[in-house]
C-alpha cells in the first residue's frame, strides 16, 4: 500500500485537471468542487506518509538502452521532500479552499481550478521526482500551468503580458537547467539523485580533479534554472507582474511553491553531491552573492511601493534571496527550513490581501485603505501575525528561528553576507508594518475601505489555520517532526541574535514614526527612494536592452535577405540564368550560312582533338 500512495499524490490532481478538462468545463461549480475534493485527498495522503515516518521509494524503467542506464520513472518521498510535499498539499488545498469564495462569480471558474489542479499535479512531480528527467518534465509543466494562471484574466493587456513575461523570463533559466544536467550526467553517468549520491559517495575530492572545472559550470548552469523559477537577479523582473493573476494563485505560485522549487531543486542537488565535493568547487560563492544582492534589491523595492500584492511579491523576491544565500553559503538546510516556515505566513499574507482586496472590491492601493481593523478584525489579527512572522519577530514567530539559523550561517562563513542580511532584516520589519499601519490603521480612505467587511468562512478559516501555522512551524519540536533533514539547531545567544531583534526594533520605529498616523507616503520621490519606487529602473533597461536587441537583429535580417537571399542568390541566379539564355538566344538567329560556319567549326574541332590531342 505504501508503494502504491506516492503514486496517488502525483495521479489525483492529473485526473482532477483533466476531468475538468474534458467534461466539466460548463459545469463551473462542479469543477471547482471536484479539484478542491482532489486536494483535500491529496493532503490527506500526504500526512498519511508523514506519520509514518518511513522513506519510500517506488521506480519502474521507463526506456532501456545498452550502453546507457536508461530512464527511470521514480519518486522518492524521503527526508527532503517530506516538507516540502506537506507545503505544496497543505497550501495548495488551502488556497482551494479560499478560491471557492473568491472566485465564485469568475465566469471562468470552471478553467481556474483546471489549472490549479494542473499546477499540484506539476509540483507532485517536482517534489517527489527521483531522478532529474522527470524533474525537468516537471519544471516545465509548472511553467506552462503558471502561465495559465498567471494569464486567468487574459482579456486584461496586462494579464496577458505578464503570462508571456514570466513564461519566457523562465525560459532563460531552463535553458541553462537543460545543459546542465546533461553535463551532470557526462560527469556522473546517472541522472538519478541516488546515483549522484554514491557517485561522490566516499570519494575525496582530488579524485575528481580532473572534472571539478566541468562540475562547477555544470552546478551553476542548473543555478540558472533556480534563478528563473526562484526570481532571482537578473531573472527576478517576471515575479512582480505575476501579480496580475488572482489573488489565490500569487499565494500559490508565488508565496510557497513555485517559487521555491529552485531552492528545493538546489537543496536536493546539494545533497546529492555532499559538502566535502562542494567545497572543493569554484564559483559557488556567487549563488550566494547572488542571493544576497536580490534580496537587498527587492527589499529596498518594496519600501516605496503601494500596491499591496508588490509589496508582498518583492517581499517574496527578498526571502528567496535569503534561501539562495544560505544554499550558496553550503548550508542547504537553512534555506529550506526557512522556505518550509516562509511558506505559511508568507500564503497567509497572500490570501489575507486577497480578503482585503476581496472586501474593498478589489481595490489594490494601500493608499487607498485605513481603518480596516474595525471592519475586517479576523483578517486584522492574522495579518499581524504573518506580518510579525515575516519580520521574525523574536521567539513567537518560526520566521525567527529559520532567519536566525541563516544569520548564523551568514556570520560563520561571509560577513559581508551577514551585514547585507542583517540590514534586509530591518527593512523588511520596516516595508511590512508601512504597509500594516496604512492599511489597517488610522481612518478609511475611500468609500470601497469604509464598506469594507469581513470575509466569510471559506475566506477566513484558511487565514487562521495558517496564522497557526505560521507561529508554531519554525519550533524545533514541530519543524523536526515533519521534516527531519531541515536541521534546527535551536536559540544560540549572540551576534546574530542581538542582529535580528535590533532589525525589528529599528524597522519597526522608523515605520511607526513615518507612517504610524501618515495620510501620504512623506518618502516619494526623495532622492533614491524615487529610484527605489521605480524599481531602480531595470524593467526599462531591460525593454531597451530587448527593443534594441529586436532592431539589430531586424537589421541583420533585413540585410541577409535582401544582398544575400534576394541579391546574391536568387537574384544571382535569376540574371545568369538571363544571361546564358540571351548567349544562347543570339546563337538561335535563323541564318543558314552561319549554322554551316558553326557546323564547320565543329567538324574541325572534333579532328583536332581527335589526331592531335589523343
């Protein structure tokens, strides 16, 4: 039976998405009904194989060649992806659950849930894929149902360009993805994760020498695919437009799952090839510059915007930043135990917008809000709560301990690193109570803000369970229980302790202090906060860059058409084959006497060549 559950997981959404597919799509509410049912068993299943405390494995051989190992159909739920399937169940049905109330009057609810379920099926796979074959099939079906998602409302312009955006911004990533596991595989001869491990299972690095230049490229080109789904710099610019989608997918796609699949992706490469081969390879510092970097950018971002999904979707950028850096750092384990507590309060901020959004008939602008505590108190508490999670609010909070246990690895290994991720600390307090004080604090700022109220229980009931969550995921007891290969190492009293309360102390008094009673934001437009407002400018370098690109390009085959094709070659042809016929033409005179001539010539050619040639 056991064998048998792994495959259910990744079967149940297929069957859901396609049944929705093929017979259900003028049946809306059966349809939302049969995929939310779909990920209430998914979950079930899940926590079933959580409690049993046991790895398993299942695998059948797919294609078989000599000479080669073949393919392997497997899935493997073992210390790493007990989590981290927990999540993608776990938010997934959620997120379900709130997109019945949400998307009720959507007229094409019936495509909605057709796609989320496509989306669990996509992410199953990713999670529980043995081998990176089916990792990259995987990849790119959550490219493919991310884009349906993100472009639900494709009649919007700006729907359907950020459905396009992100689809080929992620396209970039995979291509380094794709040649990267190829060379993996030249240096390893396997694809399966197990044949990695006991590749470099015991074998001291100078026995690779020979491969270890070959093997850093080939770790950092599989980066490039983390760097496309996880949004990192320069491949983040996708991330905020993503947006556009509903409410419920940026809490799905872009708060707990898709968006982690690069550092999982990472997190079970890392694993894979062992700390003692790791070390030993050149370059791997820049992952973790590379995280640092997006996750200042995107919190310096976030400080100056007003649409309340940005801020979250910088926020996003900002703590897979984080995630990288520790993964870079050599220290896989902390970046995926804080995507396993990211996960929750991070979904609930998400869908606590989409109640507020929802309330305030689907107004975006925090500007535009205030005095939603009074009207919309559930969402008011457990907003506070992600809020206060996010900040890594000391103790209470599982944002602390998972932010701390990078802080940690951040001082023992970079102390550059460390100030970088200590300071995006305190903007982070700072940016999440801005938004909290003008949103829900003070008076209402338009008449959508005044008539807000509170959600029903199919909107509600999911924040509260993840307010829970949110305090109670990051304790040792709790976080060791379900996913043991997340190492927790507890309270350590020190730098990096005194570092993350500070952050929240000053982040939150600088907050309070401008914004706390504030009726516009007093930083608009003041030096680099205007350069933070609009992004430091990188989406209009990257159109210019692109639109030049486009023009060259043009040119060069406007040029190659029309001197190459159309002159040289068919206009080349075209004018001898003109020129042979008028030669031959003038030789069709019709005169008779210059036919003998000819003729004569002829005769006198074939006797020279005959007696004095041969």
């Amino acid at each position: 039976m056991d064998s048998f559950v792994p495959w259910l997981l990744l079967a149940l959404p297929l069957l859901s998405a396609v049944t929705i597919h093929l017979g259900l799509k003028k049946n809306q509410a059966v349809s939302a009904l049969v995929s939310t049912a779909s990920a209430a068993v998914t979950l079930v299943l899940a926590i079933i194989l959580l409690l049993q405390k046991e790895n398993v494995s299942v695998a059948f051989n797919w294609i078989s060649i000599g000479g080669f190992e073949g393919i392997k159909i497997g899935l493997d739920f073992d210390q790493l992806s007990r989590g981290m399937m927990l999540v993608v169940t776990g938010v997934g049905f959620l997120v379900h659950l709130f997109s019945l109330a949400y998307m009720k009057d959507d007229a094409a609810k019936a495509r909605y849930f057709c796609g989320l379920s496509l989306f669990m099926f996509s992410m199953t796979g990713i999670v529980l894929a043995s081998n990176f074959i089916m990792m990259f099939i995987f990849w790119e079906l959550v490219g493919l149902s991310s884009y349906l998602l993100i472009g639900h409302w494709y009649e919007k312009a700006s729907a359907a360009d950020a459905a396009k955006k992100a689809f080929l911004t992620n396209r970039i990533g995979d291509f380094g993805f794709m040649i990267g596991i190829l060379m993996l595989w030249q240096i390893t001869g396997t694809m399966t994760f197990d044949g990695i491990s006991q590749f470099f299972d015991g074998a001291h690095p100078k026995v690779l020498v020979p491969s270890l230049t070959m093997l850093s490229v080939s770790i950092l080109l599989i980066f490039m695919g983390a760097m496309g789904k996880s949004a990192q710099a320069p491949l983040h610019v996708w991330l905020p437009d993503a947006m556009e989608g509903p409410t419920p997918v940026s809490a799905l796609i872009h708060a707990a799952t898709m968006v982690a699949a690069g550092v999982y992706m990472m997190a079970r490469l890392y694993f894979a090839i062992g700390t003692e081969t790791l070390e030993a390879l050149w370059g791997l510092n820049t992952i973790a510059w590379i995280g640092g970097i997006t996750s200042l950018l995107a919190a310096l971002m976030a400080t100056q915007q007003d649409d309340i999904k940005k801020i979250l979707a910088y926020s996003t950028l900002s703590q897979l930043g984080y995630m990288v850096m520790a993964v870079g750092l050599l220290n896989p384990e902390a970046g995926m135990f804080h995507l396993f507590t990211h996960a929750w309060f991070k979904a609930l901020l998400f869908l606590g917008s989409g109640a507020v959004i929802f309330a305030c008939h689907h107004e975006q602008n925090i500007w535009k809000m205030g005095g939603l505590k009074k009207t919309m108190p559930i969402t008011f508490m457990t907003f506070g709560i992600g809020t206060l999670a996010l900040c890594g609010f000391p103790f209470i909070t599982s944002g602390f301990w998972s932010k701390e246990q990078i802080l940690e690895a951040a001082l023992k290994n970079n102390t550059s690193l460390f100030v970088i991720a200590a300071f995006v600390a305190l903007l982070t307090t700072f940016y999440m109570f801005r938004l909290f004080f003008i949103a829900f604090l003070g008076k209402s700022r338009s008449d959508n803000a005044s008539h807000a109220k509170e959600v029903g229980p199919l909107m509600f009931v999911p924040l509260i369970i993840l307010a829970v969550l949110a305090l109670v995921s990051g304790f040792q007891p709790v976080a060791e229980s379900i996913a043991p290969a997340y190492h927790h190492e507890g309270f350590h009293f020190g730098p990096a302790f005194i570092a993350s309360v500070l952050a929240v102390l000053i982040g939150f008094g600088l907050a309070y202090k401008l914004y706390a009673n504030a009726e516009k934001d007093p930083l608009t437009d003041k030096g680099l906060f205007k350069v933070f407002r609009n992004k430091f400018y990188i989406d209009e370098a990257y159109a210019k860059i692109v639109g030049y690109g486009q023009d060259t390009v043009a040119a060069f085959v406007h040029f190659f058409d029309e001197l190459i094709i159309s002159g040289l070659i068919v206009g080349g042809f075209s004018r001898a084959a003109g020129g042979i016929g008028r030669i031959f033409g003038r030789l069709q005179s019709g005169n008779l006497q210059g036919y003998a001539v000819l003729f004569g010539l002829g005769v006198l050619l074939v006797i020279y060549l005959t007696v004095f040639v041969s």
